[in-house]
C-alpha cells in the first residue's frame, strides 16, 4: 500500500545503521525517477505511529524527491518490533551492514534487551556471538536474567540468583506451587524443586519414604488411576513418575485406556472425567479442617491447583463446543 512520507517515523530510533550513506541516497533518487522499481519499505504500525523497519535509504530518496507517499508493506507491531526487524533487515538484501553498522547495531539490541543472550543477537544482526559479547562487556546493562536463542533462562549474575532465590523461598512457603513461582520469577523447575526439598516441603528421599511411595504408586495404578493422577497425588513431575514406574515394571492400565480410547469413545472418557470429580467432591463437606496436617498442605494445594487447572482448560473446552452448536446454557 502507499504511506505518506509525512506520516512515517524516521528517526524514532530504529535505523540501526551507523550513520546514512549520502551517496546510496543520491543513487537510490536518481534511479526513482528514471521510473526503476524498489521494493516496498518495511512499516509497523502500532494503531498511531507508523515506524520505519526497513528502506530508510528508499525512504530518503522518495523524500529527496518530493514524492508524496511510498509504496510500503505494513505490519502490525511496536516501536520494539520495528527495531528487532531492522537489526535483522540487510542480512539477506540491500547495503550490507559495515563493521561500524554492526557495532552500533548490537549497542543499540544489547541497551533495548539487556536479558537477550549474545547468541541471540548475533543470530538476528547476522555477525559472531564473540563479537557481540566483546561489544557487550564495554556496556554497562542491568538485566539479572539471560535468554537463549532457544529460550532457555539464566542468571546474569551470582547476586541475581541470590536474590530470585529467596524470593521463591518466601512464595513456596506460601503454598505457591513451583509451576507458578516459574512463571513469576522465570527460575528452573529443578532449582524450585531443590528449594522446596530444602524447606521441608519437597518428596521425602528417605528408603523407607520411598518404598511407601512405590507402595502407593503400585496400589493406585491396581485402582484403576492414570500416571499422571499418580504424579499428583506423590507431588513428583509426570515424567519423574512415569520413569520410576516403569523401573519398577508397574503397569499403569489406566494410561492405555485412556491412549486407546482418545479418538474411539470421547463420550465414555468424558463421561468418566466428570464421575471422577463427582466423587472427589462429594467429601468436601465432611472435611473437620482443623485437623488437618499443616505440613501436608502446600503438596495438597500443588496438586489441586494442577488439576485444577486442567479442569478449568477442559470446562473451557466444552463451553466452547456448546456455543459452537448454539446451544442453550
């Protein structure tokens, strides 16, 4: 589409560039008027400001040339969104990023994204990971947090740790469970686990502990129970559970029954689902809350706010299915 010259951002801090070069601009105007044919430049548009991404030599030649609008391909986006792109705009076309381009390039990603890991950078601009980190450690930054090219987090600094540390110390013995605490304060489950087994609220690893728990995972697989009903019932991770279960040679007849019958009988499945939580519910009412263990609660509360939550994600799920055949509620 045509954008008017007048209504885009140039200098809203998205040239990544270290300075424009004059006679590419000259160069660029002079073939625009001989009737060549440029691609469109890149925009996002936050619902106010259009800001430039990519062409800001086309841009300036359109300009130079008094040209009203310019043919420009608008995305949605921020100002943010504008700059991620930018960094990575002249990989594959247009003046190729100098030396100088690139250093000013990876100044201005690691001042915007402090927590973005060098690899990360480096991928986007198209330059080495030694050398954004040999830029980086001139900068002074203030990220505690690093994220990977593929997501993962870590800690910038020792203190950083310390720190989101003991938050998660004081937010498990809250009774937050360790999936919400991740989400919080963007820590490894292992380390949570770790901190939780500290505070006394983890699995018990004592041999007489543990031979309870296979007890129970051998009874509760017997009663007709799924392997991940097991995991949340003993506070392990789905996959810790199924691992030892199947060390121990504990079939769990529960799980095949589900696998077989996902895409056979739905309706039997549901139908089971909302039995079993009849069941559950049904005791609620009995319940003398003043007896009950304080030192248990926090592994109840981690596993009720798991199934919960998949509860919550199921009910979400058939809602949308009755509206979807317009039926009455």
């Amino acid at each position: 589409m045509r954008i008017k010259i007048d209504a885009i951002a140039f200098d809203a801090g998205t040239q990544v560039r270290a300075a424009i070069d004059q006679q590419v601009v000259a160069d660029y105007a002079e073939a625009m008027t001989s009737g060549a044919t440029f691609p469109a430049i890149v925009l996002f548009h936050d619902g106010t400001q259009h800001y430039l991404a990519d062409g800001f030599h086309r841009f300036l030649a359109a300009q130079r040339n008094k040209f009203k609008d310019i043919d420009s391909d608008v995305r949605p986006g921020t100002k943010d969104d504008a700059l991620w792109f930018a960094l990575g705009a002249n990989k594959a076309h247009g003046k190729r990023l100098s030396n100088q381009d690139k250093r000013h390039a990876i100044k201005l990603a690691v001042e915007r994204w402090p927590e973005k890991s060098g690899a990360l950078i480096a991928e986007q601009i198209g330059c080495s990971r030694s050398y954004v980190v040999q830029i980086k450690s001139g900068m002074t930054t203030t990220a505690d947090r690093i994220v990977s090219a593929n997501g993962h987090v870590r800690m910038a600094t020792q203190a950083a740790a310390q720190t989101a540390r003991a938050e998660a110390r004081e937010l498990l013995k809250a009774g937050m469970s360790v999936d919400d605490v991740r989400k919080r304060l963007r820590i490894g489950r292992d380390a949570l686990l770790e901190i939780r087994h500290d505070l006394g609220l983890g699995v018990n690893k004592t041999r007489g502990a543990v031979q309870q728990r296979r007890e129970q995972m051998r009874r509760m697989a017997s009663d007709g129970h799924t392997s991940r009903q097991i995991a949340a019932s003993l506070g392990l991770t789905d996959v810790g559970c199924r691992a030892v279960l199947k060390k121990e040679g504990i079939k769990v007849h529960a799980d095949e029954a589900v696998r077989g019958s996902r895409h056979h009988d739905a309706n039997r499945i549901v139908d089971q689902i909302v039995m079993d939580a009849e069941n559950l519910t049904e005791g609620i009412s009995l319940i003398d809350f003043s007896s009950l263990d304080r030192a248990r609660l926090a592994d109840w509360l981690v596993s009720l706010r798991s199934s919960r939550k998949a509860l919550d994600s199921f009910v979400n799920r058939l809602l949308k299915e009755k509206d979807k055949h317009g039926e009455a509620a």
